[in-house]
C-alpha cells in the first residue's frame, strides 16, 4: 500500500564469510526497528508540527512494543498505513491535517487497548466466544474507562475496531458480526426544520 509514512521493518542483512575464511565469535545482527525518519515521499508533503510528532512516536512505540505479538503489530501497521493513506484521498490532501492526525492518533490507543482486553492472543486465532466475551464484559460494564466509568462511545468501538478494517485484516470480519448480532443499533440523531419565513425574521431581528 502507498502509505505516508512507511513504518516496515528493515530486513537484517547477513553478510556471508568469504571462501576460505571463517568467522569466529559472530552474532547474528538483530533486526532494526520501524524507522520513523524513513519516508518515500517527498519532504513537501510530510505532515509537521507537534500533532504529526506525537503520532509519529506513539505509532512507533507501538508497532516496537515486543509485549505485544508481532502477528498483531503486523495487523496495525497495515491498518494505520491503511487509515493515513484513506484520510488523505477522501479529504482531498496532499499531507494530513490537524484533524486527521487526531483521528489517527487516537486509534494507536484504541489498538492497544482492545489487544489488551484479549490477552495479548493473536487476532487471528480469536474465536467467536473470545470476541462475544469482550463485547459481553463491555456492555456490561465489566470493562470500564480508567477512571472506572462505563464506555459512553461504544458504538465507535464497535463499528472502527471490532466490525472495522483491524478485525477484517485479522480475517474475522464474520465471526465479529455474529458474536455482536445482538447489538443495540444507535439511535438517529433528531434534526428540526424552520420554516424559511421565520428563519428570515430571526435573521433580521
């Protein structure tokens, strides 16, 4: 994917010993990690400022944190590439702006936390009865907010994280709709309509 930043993991070069030589004592170099200095875009159209630097940082923390399973750093590194790459073509931009980097930036936690709720165990190994216990324990206010409150925004939780593009690159888009088959549909916001003529009196008042 042509991604804004690209975070993957530099390969480790082996260098092989020359014939009739050999190498006594050698380690094997360990891999590097995400590079947030890489890019393959030109410096025009790196975002800046200190929104994009604290993305940039909490995103690689993230996808270097060896606490957690690479197959699921694997699964966030396409899913922010994905979300970057989105934001800039549906909005028209050549660099992400203000809103987007928060919008980003705000997954970084999400994916950490909802990682957390499943143990650690890889996305794609999860079974229907390990999402439904999750989304059983939050509805139920057994998960909380750190302050000890109950999630209010569960409906984004639910539709950008658990029936969103993470768990669809896990390959559990399905199991995810059934386990959340029950799940209480947000109510549509109500919207009032003013008769032109009055809004034209309010206007000249």
């Amino acid at each position: 994917m042509d991604s804004l930043q690209d975070f993957q993991k530099s390969e480790p070069i082996c260098s092989t010993p020359s014939r009739g030589f050999e190498q006594i004592g050698s380690e094997k170099p360990k891999p590097q990690a995400y590079d947030t200095a890489r890019t393959l875009i030109s410096p025009s159209t790196k975002p800046s400022g200190m929104g994009w630097n604290r993305y940039v940082t909490a995103k690689a923390k993230l996808l270097n944190d060896e606490t957690i399973c690479s197959e699921n750093r694997d699964i966030f590194r396409q899913f922010l590439d994905h979300r970057e790459y989105k934001l800039k073509r549906i909005n028209g931009l050549a660099k992400l702006d203000a809103n987007s980097i928060k919008t980003v930036y705000s997954y970084v936690t999400r994916l950490r936390t909802v990682n957390r709720w499943f143990d650690n165990k890889p996305w794609a190994e999860l079974t229907k009865d390990d999402i439904k216990q999750i989304y059983d324990a939050i509805e139920d206010g057994r998960i909380t907010t750190l302050d000890g409150r109950p999630f209010r925004d569960r409906e984004t939780l639910y539709t950008k994280v658990l029936l969103g593009k993470p768990f669809e690159l896990a390959g559990k888009k399905e199991i995810v709709r059934e386990a959340l088959e029950f799940r209480a549909k947000p109510k549509p916001t109500e919207v009032r309509f003013i008769r032109e003529s009055a809004f034209r009196q309010i206007v000249e008042l």
